[in-house]
C-alpha cells in the first residue's frame, strides 16, 4: 500500500513537471514563458516573440516566418531551411515533440539571424534580443603560393563587388559590422564600412583578379594580383588582326575526369586533343590560347574568366564522356543553358570579371550580350557536331543544353564537347590512338575556323527590267 | 498403460484432424461471406532513367501508396527511382546514393540531400546529366507544385560534381527526355 502510494505520488510530481516545461524568456517587451525541454526550444512560439508571422504549409510541410523584407522557412523533422530563398543547412534537427516544433539554442539562433533576432543566455534563462550592428566581420589578409588573399571572416552573405578606383567595393545585403579596423597590410593599404559597404583600398597597380566563396565557416575571399596591363590592340579583342580562340582540355591536375576500361585517362586526352586543334588552328592563322599548357588543375570558373579577360572570340571546352549506360558511344556539344540569362549566371559573369560594375545597366548590357551570344553558340556548337558526325564511325548524339559551370559567365559563343565515351572500349582504343585523336583535332579545327568565317555575301536578285 | 493411452489420444488427434480436413474439402462455398473489401487502387509514379542513349527514359510504376506531404513525397520519390528501373535500364546514379532528407519551400523549390558520391565516383557529362535529370524530372513529374529540384550532397550544397552547376534548383529540360 506505501509502495503504491509512492508511485502514485512520484508519477504526479513527474506529470507535473512535464505539464510546466515552460522556461522564462526575456525579451525586450517583457517576459514570457515558451515551451522547453533540457535545451529544446519551442521554435514557432519564439520566432512569433519577435513579431514574425509564421504559418505552416501543409502542402509543403513546412513552416514559414516572414519579418520585415527576410524570410525562413524549416521542416519539422529536417536539418534544412531556406532563409530569404537561399539554402542553408542547420547545425542541428528541427523536431517534433509532443506537438511542439522544437530545436536547441543553435538552431532557434540560426532561424532567428535572418529575422535580426538572437537568442543569448543560458537555455535556463534565455534572452531574446533583436541583433544590434549585424554580422561582425574582420578582414584578413593571407599569402599563398600565388599572392594575396583578402579573407572575409564572420559572415555567410556573398557580396555584390564593384571596382572603384582605388580597390574594391563590397555591398552587403544585410547589416554588418567591422570587429576590427582594417589596417594597412601588404597589398592592402586601407578600408571603410558605411551602412552594408565595404570599401577596401590597395597599393597603385593591384586589383581583384577573382574571388569565391568558402564554407564551414564562412568566408568570402578576393585574390589580390598586380593590374593586368591593357593588352596591344594587336594581341587582343576586336582590334587584334584576327579572332582568338581559348580551348580548354577539360580536367587536370588531380582532377583526373574519366577513365577508360584499359586506365585511359579523360584529363590527358583532352590535353592531347587540344594541343592538336590548337597546331591546325594556328596553321591557319587563327591565333589559339590553352587554358592549361600541362597536367595542371585549374578551377572551372577560372578557365572561363581567362578566356574573358583575353576577350576571346571562341571559347570550346574539350572532354571526354562515360556512362553506366553500356551501349552509349558518339560524341555531343552543348552550349550554353538558355536559364543562363538569369541572375545566377549575371553573379557568375561579375564573380569572374572582377572589373565589371554591378550596377543594373552593366547588368542590363551583360544580359543582352548573353542572350545574342546564345544564339552564336548554338552556332558554334551545331558547326562543331556536325564536323563530328562527319568523321566515320562517330554517332550524332545532336547538340544539346544544360548550365555547364565552365560555359557560364562566358562572355563569347561557348561550347563544350564530348568526343565520344570513354567508357565505351572500342570508343576508347579510338579516343586515345594517335590517329583518333588526330581525326577530332582536325573535325574541331574545320568547325572553328568556318564559324569564324565571314558568311558569304548573298547574291542580290537580277534587277528586273 | 502409458503406451496405450498414447496411441489413443494420436488416434484422437488424427481423427480430429482428418475430420477438419475433409470438412474443409467438402465445404461449399460460401455464398454469403462478405465479398473481399476493395483495398485502395494502387498509384503511379512516373520515373525518369537514363537509356543507352543518354536521353531520359520514361517508366510508369505502381505504387500501393504515395505520401500527400511535398517534403515526405519526394523523398519516396527519389528512393523509388534510386531503387532502379524494373525495365532494365542503367542505374541512374553511378553509386548507391541514399536519400538523407528532402525539403520543399513555398517558391516550387525542392531540395534532396543524398548520400554523396565516392571521390572521382562520378564519371562523364553524361553520368551526372542523366542523376540529375532523372532526379528533377522525376520529382517535378510526381509533386504538384514543384517546378525545380536542387540536390545536396553528403548534407551540403556543392558547386559541381566536375561538370554542371549543382549551387541552384534546376528546372527540367524536355530536349533530355527521349520522344
């Protein structure tokens, strides 16, 4: 009879306690109490302290906070969430707990950020407070190998840039803060934040040859190099004497790209191919540039922003194909994705031109060159098939499009080929034989150069008497 | 004693048993039991594979449920089409990628975090246009309200596996599908 008493008695206390699993949160109108457990917060009812309308979608299954101009959209049972339509990962699940969408400190704080709130304290004593100055940044400037390196610290946000003339311009979209004065450190002689733009100033004679983005954590870097002299009108764009072309052997480096049934390797037949176009091309006079001269890796957005920077007229990226699929042999082109006029492409385009203003009217002029060289290309790429399935033994796999990362950005008609399967063994043994090898050199050369002929002048009709 | 008494109950039992035997035997028919209730007619999901000619393969497959929910949909969606072809096409995926999460958002966006690749475990323009491909028309066929897919690998978002751009959701390209 004790004994059940006891339990009778332990029982209540427990159903007690998990009736008040509520903790006390601090927040600038006041107290209130939110739904806990150990460090699990109940994450709808915080985000709703901070004023945000949070709705869940049944469709989607997902909740979605909106505060202002930001929104963030979680998944009960997920460690995703889109925060202002872009995808970020949570350090931790948000679950579902006795009804309740919940998550740790870490994860309430990173639904929280986007929305300017943040929760500090203890997970006891909890303080919900809006974010004061924004994201605390810091530069650092770090050698490697090659030069400078200006690292951004302390923000996920990618940075609009615009060259000014003594540096760089970073616009943020949302409100940051300096943790530190930016000093004067080798190749950087200085730097201003006003509102959510950096301003970084360097040495006479140095500019931002690229930049790109890091992760865990986040850091945004620009590589410092001296400015590139403007070429002789002779050795580069229109007033050169004669069209450039870039061609790209595909891969390199440690990046091998595919492999052939007997250890053929993609990387050394795109080189092997290349090296062959540019002798033909050059014997007829069309001046040709490699983006790699060996077995050098080299990244994908750098090989298209060479070919910018020369201001080429053709840019063809070389490869080789495989498959799961057995029977799958020819070769194929693509060109440029007709989705490349969209704003992702336009950030890839001003990433790679460090120069270029990304203000709307450059924008503007950069979309509609794209879109004129859309058609180009499709030029390019058909001439470049064509070529192909003339060679005996090739099969016409069309030309075709999807958002190749290396024909991105490029701001000339832009094609990749695929010369045929490698994982394919009788495709492969003609791939890489000298005399294989020889024949799609030859292909790739007589479609460059009849793309960049001039096309004949159409006769004009008899004048009728 | 004991022995006798043995032999007497198996003697039962056989009875016993014969009896039911041939009671279930001869039984007629039953011509008043409930008919068998009509169990829910199976649904169809529409998958996309990659065929000898790299071009997307269509394939219809039933299925005895197909979850409501976006999120919860695609992810069956996916580990339908990762389970393979029933009609004897290539693998889509060049690895045995695993569905780890799926996420829908309020703008036609689906996101799928699969397993990622072993290094250098994907090989050719063509192996990676046709998991993708296969993965977007897949889903976007399949989820009302879903327009473009972005996959995630090994939790993270990734630039590229070598030749497409991955860092955002991708629509689907008709031209990839085979006439």
């Amino acid at each position: 009879m004790r004994k059940t008493l006891t339990l009778v008695l332990v029982l209540t206390v427990l159903l007690v306690a998990r009736g008040a699993a509520a903790v006390s949160v601090a927040t600038p109108k006041g107290p209130a109490e939110v739904f806990a457990r150990g460090d699990l917060f109940d994450l709808v009812e915080l985000i709703r302290l901070t004023g945000a309308e949070v709705a869940f979608a049944p469709a989607a299954g997902s909740y979605t906070a909106v505060l202002g101009a930001h929104e963030v959209q979680f998944t009960p049972g997920g460690s995703l969430a889109v925060v202002d339509g872009k995808l970020a990962t949570l350090s931790g699940p948000v679950r579902l707990l006795e009804g309740r969408t919940v998550g740790s400190l870490s994860t309430a704080n990173e639904l929280l950020a986007p929305l300017g709130w943040g929760l500090q304290g203890s997970a006891t004593t909890p303080e919900l407070a809006p974010l004061s100055a924004g994201e605390r940044i810091e530069v650092a400037v770090v050698r490697d190998e090659i030069g400078t390196l200006l690292v951004v610290r302390g923000t996920a946000q990618r940075p609009r840039m615009a060259a000014t003339k003594a540096g760089v311009s970073l616009h943020f979209d949302g409100p940051i803060a300096l943790d530190r004065p930016i000093e004067a450190v080798g190749e950087l002689e200085g730097g201003e934040l006003r509102d959510t733009t950096l301003t970084l100033r360097f040495l006479p004679g140095y500019e931002v040859a690229n930049t790109y983005q890091l992760k865990d954590p986040p850091r945004f870097v620009l590589r410092v190099a001296p400015a590139q002299k403007p070429a002789p009108a002779a050795a580069q764009g229109e007033g050169r004497g004669g069209p450039l072309v870039v061609l790209d052997p595909g891969h390199g480096g440690e990046d091998q790209g595919a492999t052939g049934p007997a250890g053929e390797l993609e990387k050394n037949l795109t080189l092997a191919v290349a090296r062959l176009t540019a002798g033909r091309l050059q014997a007829m006079g069309i001046a040709t540039r490699l983006t790699r001269e060996g077995d050098e890796g080299m990244p994908l957005h750098e090989r298209t922003a060479l070919a910018n920077r020369l201001r080429a007229d053709v840019f063809v990226s070389i490869h080789a194909n495989a498959s799961q699929a057995r029977g799958a042999r020819g070769a194929e082109t693509y060109f440029m994705n007709a989705d490349a006029s969209d704003p992702q492409a336009a950030q890839a385009a001003d990433r790679e031109n460090a120069s270029a203003s990304p203000d709307t009217v450059q924008l503007i002029l950069w979309d509609l060159a794209h879109v004129a060289n859309l058609d180009a290309s499709s030029r390019l790429a058909l001439a470049v098939q064509e070529r192909l399935n003339a060679m005996q033994e090739t099969r016409d796999r069309g030309i075709k499009q999807a958002p190749f990362v290396v024909l991105t950005g490029a701001t000339m008609p832009a094609a990749l080929v695929e010369v045929g399967f490698l994982s394919n063994p009788a495709e492969a043994a003609r791939l890489t034989s000298a005399e294989g090898q020889d024949q799609i050199a030859a292909a790739l050369a007589e479609a460059i150069a009849a793309f960049l002929r001039p096309p004949e002048p159409v006769p004009s009709p008899p004048a009728t008497p | 004693m004991n022995a006798a008494r043995g032999f007497a109950l198996a003697g039962v039992a056989l009875a016993v048993l014969l009896s039911l035997s041939c009671g279930r035997r001869q039984a007629a028919p039953d011509e008043t039991a409930a008919t068998p209730v009509p169990t829910a007619p199976p649904m169809k999901v529409v998958l996309f594979f990659p065929g000898d000619d790299t071009l997307l393969h269509r394939e219809d497959r039933e299925v005895p449920e197909l979850p409501a929910n976006g999120a919860s949909r695609v992810k069956f969606v996916m580990g339908e089409l990762l389970a393979g072809s029933q009609q004897g096409a290539p693998a889509p995926f060049p690895y045995a990628a695993t569905v780890e999460a799926a996420f829908v958002d309020n703008r036609g966006n689906a996101f799928v975090a699969l397993s990622a690749p072993p290094p250098g475990g994907v090989q050719g323009s063509a192996t990676e246009v046709g998991m993708v491909y296969a993965s977007v028309h897949s889903v976007v066929a399949n989820c009302p309200g879903i327009e473009r897919v972005q996959l995630l690998f090994g939790g993270r978002e990734v630039q590229t596996l070598g030749h497409l751009d991955l860092s955002g959701p991708l629509a689907p390209r008709p031209e990839l599908v085979a006439r």
